[in-house]
C-alpha cells in the first residue's frame, strides 16, 4: 500500500470539496425549479382537444410557450416557440379561428395599450419598427392576432398584450400553411 503525505492545503481542500459535494443536494432542493423553454414543449395529440381536424389546427400552449400546427390530413405537425401574453388578465383561452391573413400587416393600437403606454402611435404601418413583424393571422376574437415580431427577444417570454409571437421566418412558414378557416385553441 503506498502512502501519499497530505499537507494542510491538501486536507482543507480535500475537505471544503466534501463538504460542498454533501451539501449541493440540500441547497439544490432550496433552489426554484427553472424552466427552460426547449424543455416545456411537450408533444399534443390534437384529439385531445378537437373532434376533427377541419381545415387544420392549431394549439397555442401559453404554459409552454409553443404553438403546434396539424395540417387537414393529419400528416404535417409543427411545433414553434411563441411569446405570450403578459399576465393572465391579458389571455384569453378558449376556440377560435383564423379568419384574416395579412402579409405585411399593419398596427393599430387598442385603447387598453394606448393607457398602460401614452408614448404608442395611433397607427403604425407595416415596417421594421411594426411588432406585428412580417405577417399575421387574424382570430375570430377581435384583437387578437398570431404574428411574427422582428423583437426576437420576446420569444419565449410573457411578451405580449394578448398575441401569440414568432419569429418572423416561423410566422411566414406557418403562414403558408394555414388555411383561413383553420381552428384555434389557446390554453
């Protein structure tokens, strides 16, 4: 058996490292769960949630923070990430459609956003600046839209006044897809 001289550095390092390895499991157990957005997407079977699938569907899952696609056949399903609403007072859930598409869409702000923000135009056309992004489609519910935003930031994030974001190149993928007619869910 062979000896190894342990110094006193040796030994308190040898010791601050045990008891760091003992204690990572009694602070990691303080510690909140974080939730990582790649995580959170979970696979939905639209059957779930509607009798058919129409014309297409489309789940917007604000809890994780993805918005799934099916088409009419069943043989094309997509999953993006989104933003979401910002608190849950501006949610809304429940079944809709689509209604209205629009490349290049423009930006009128509802009286609710003009309040909680004076500084907001009256109208924004379509633009770089515009945070409808590059297209949108329109639910039956006014005022309530899924759209790209060239804030990519906002992804994966509380974000919105009440839409569900994309990316802009995710938007005019998912844009070519749906049909107006297409139904909504959002949970």
């Amino acid at each position: 058996m062979t000896h190894y001289p342990i110094n006193r550095r040796t030994a308190l390092t040898l010791g601050a490292a045990s008891l760091a390895t003992l204690a990572a499991p009694a602070i990691a157990n303080t510690l909140p769960p974080v939730r990582r957005n790649i995580s959170s997407f979970v696979t939905r079977d639209w059957r779930d949630h509607f009798t058919s699938l129409g014309k297409g569907a489309i789940i917007a899952d604000t809890g994780s923070r993805a918005l799934h696609y099916w088409n009419a056949a069943g043989t094309d399903y997509r999953v993006y990430p989104t933003s979401v609403p910002m608190s849950e007072d501006m949610t809304k859930r429940g079944y809709t459609k689509i209604v209205r598409k629009k490349v290049g869409p423009t930006w009128t702000p509802t009286a609710n956003m003009r309040k909680r923000d004076p500084s907001l135009p009256v109208f924004m056309p379509a633009g770089p600046d515009n945070p409808l992004g590059t297209h949108a489609m329109y639910l039956s519910w006014p005022a309530y839209l899924i759209h790209g935003t060239h804030d990519t930031r906002k992804i994966g994030r509380k974000s919105s006044s009440g839409c569900i974001g994309l990316y802009n190149p995710m938007i005019a993928e998912l844009y070519a897809v749906t049909p107006i007619g297409t139904q909504v869910l959002v949970l």
